[in-house]
C-alpha cells in the first residue's frame, strides 16, 4: 500500500494525501476523515518515502538525463543540481543513455535509494513506452522536463517548440524566404512538436509541401554532418533559409554553406535552437531560438517543492521560446 493506492482508494489527489499526513491546512474536516479511514482500514503506516512529501524527507531527488556531454542536459543538470542545494537537497545523477532497458534500469536504482523526487531532463524518456515513468509516479512525484506524459502525481514543463519554430519559420517567410529547409536529428516528442511548427508555418503562408526541404541528420558530430548538408547544396534544391531543431545542426549547415559559396545572410539565412554556447561561437553568430533551459528547470524546482508542501500544481506547464537574433539572418 502506497500513498497512491491511498490517494485512489479516497478518492482525492495525491497532494491532499500528503496535506493529511503531515497535518497541513487546505484540507476539510470529511476529507481528512475519509483518508484516515482509508489508511487505517488498510494498516497504513507513512514511510520515508511517503513523508517525503511532507516535513521528515530524504532530502534526496534523482535527476535523470541522456548523456551530459549534451550540451542542453549538462546546462539543465547543472541548473537543477545548483537550485536543490540552494534548498538543502542532495541529488543523484544518472546518465541512462538511449537504450529502453537503461532508462527503467537507472529509474529502479534511483527509487531504491529511497529519493523524494525524480527528474527526468529531455522528452527522449517518452520515445515508446512510458508506463515506467507512470509506475515510478505511484511512488514518488516526477518532474518531466520538456516532455509531456499525463498520469498521476508526473508534473510536466516544456517549452513552446511548436509555437518557437513556427515563429522561426513566419520570420524568415515576412522577408520573402519561400524554400526553407528544416533538419532535425530525433523524433522525440518536442523533436515532432517542433517539425509540425515547421509544417504548420509553411501551410499558413500557403507554401506547398516537399519533403525534401525535410531533412532528417543521421550523422553525429559537425562535420559528420556538414557532409549531409553538402548533399543538400550540391544538389538543384533552391534553398534560401535553413532552421535546424539544434544548434549543432546550424552551425554545420552555416560551414558546408559557406565552403559551397553562400553569403549568410545574404544568399542564405539560418537560425538554430536552443541558444547554446554554439550559437555564439559560430561565424557567422546564429540567429537562434532561446528554449530557456534555465526557466524551465526553475518552473521544475518550483514546482516539486510545492507539491511537496502538499500544494496542487497543473500536470503541464508550458514556457515561450524566445528567437535571439544575430548575424546569420536579416530579421
């Protein structure tokens, strides 16, 4: 029997659970009555790890990311690991990489640690299934950082890609743009919200579709994929505008343009994402959009600590990107 199976057999969320346990306000008198009466029907005692929702805590949550040479989720990890110290939390990294098997592995590991919480960083944890994300949350809250899954006590913050990339793509359309190419290199979720913005831009200008101004990177590392956009330049494609679902993506097409004797901006503009240290690197600086990786971790932390005050909070909440223009466009 866990706080969940009790949040269920009464009928009220897991946060009033949590608000009864720990003798929190917000709570009335029947409500309180009838989670008492569940939990001593069925012999509950609250554990840690139950009253790590409230005051007695392990004062411990699991962060959970891809690989933190990824220059977004070490940004993100690095952002978490600061604001839970700043509250008097340890935490426990895993870098599960992209295997299934792994992800559900390093979950169970973290959960038998005994942890408050559990962090997920990066919607690659909902690429197939996600009942393990959905198992966990009986346990302890997750917080889900750009992904979205919606299941009890799993608490979700992500950015606008679809809005961020539409935005992208009617910019470079305002100034006469009219064959962009779009690469991408997952289909994650925020990979495919971020596409369908491409899409759905092109359409509201009533530019037809072709798939082949989609371009999916298979290569890793730049130069790797600087080849795939030499492809692109060397073929009859008449291309003016390139927007990439990463920064590494941009700053490779930006090297094979300029060694095929492109002009950026001039003949040819592009914008990344994610506004990272490449972005400013790069030469030409790229026009990029801003995921605010730090604002959605903040909103995540924010979040947890509410509803470990027994606070109820929504199951998504969604922040804006925010395009950062530079030299690699004219906008």
């Amino acid at each position: 029997m866990t706080i969940y199976d009790i949040s269920k057999k009464s009928g009220v969320s897991i946060a009033t659970v949590s608000r009864v346990i720990n003798n929190k306000k917000g709570v009335s008198e029947a409500t309180r009555q009838r989670v008492l009466a569940v939990m001593e029907e069925k012999g509950y005692t609250p554990n840690a790890i139950a009253r790590g929702l409230g005051m007695n805590s392990m004062k411990t949550v699991g962060i959970l990311c891809m690989d933190v040479a990824d220059i977004y989720l070490a940004q993100a990890v690095s952002t978490l690991e600061r604001e839970l110290r700043r509250q008097n939390y340890d935490s426990l990294l895993c870098c599960t990489g992209g295997e299934l098997e792994a992800k559900k592995g390093y979950l169970g590991i973290l959960l038998s640690k005994r942890v408050d919480a559990i962090i997920l960083v990066g919607s690659h944890f909902l690429s197939g299934d996600t009942s393990y994300i959905e198992s966990a949350a009986k346990q302890v809250p997750i917080l889900l950082i750009n992904g979205y899954v919606k299941a009890k006590n799993v608490y979700c913050v992500v950015c606008d890609d679809f809005g961020s990339v539409r935005d992208a793509v009617d910019a470079l359309i305002a100034k006469d743009r009219r064959h962009v190419l779009y690469a991408y290199d997952t289909t994650t979720y925020s990979g495919r919200q971020k596409l369908d913005g491409y899409r759905f831009a092109l359409a509201s200008a009533g530019i037809p579709a072709d798939e082949r101004m989609v371009m999916r990177c298979r290569s890793s590392g730049i130069e790797n994929i600087r080849g795939e956009f030499d492809r692109i330049f060397e073929s009859e494609l008449p291309v003016d505008a390139v927007v990439t679902s990463e920064d590494a993506l941009a700053v490779a097409a930006v090297k094979s343009a300029l060694a095929h004797g492109r002009a950026i901006p001039r003949d040819l503009e592009i914008i990344g994402y994610n506004n990272s240290i490449l972005a400013r690197c790069c030469e030409p600086e790229l026009t990029s959009v801003d995921s605010r990786v730090e604002a959605l971790c903040m909103t995540a932390i924010s979040t947890l600590f509410g509803v470990i005050a027994g606070k109820d909070f929504p199951d998504k909440t969604t922040l804006s990107g925010e395009l950062v223009k530079r030299y690699s466009t004219r906008l």
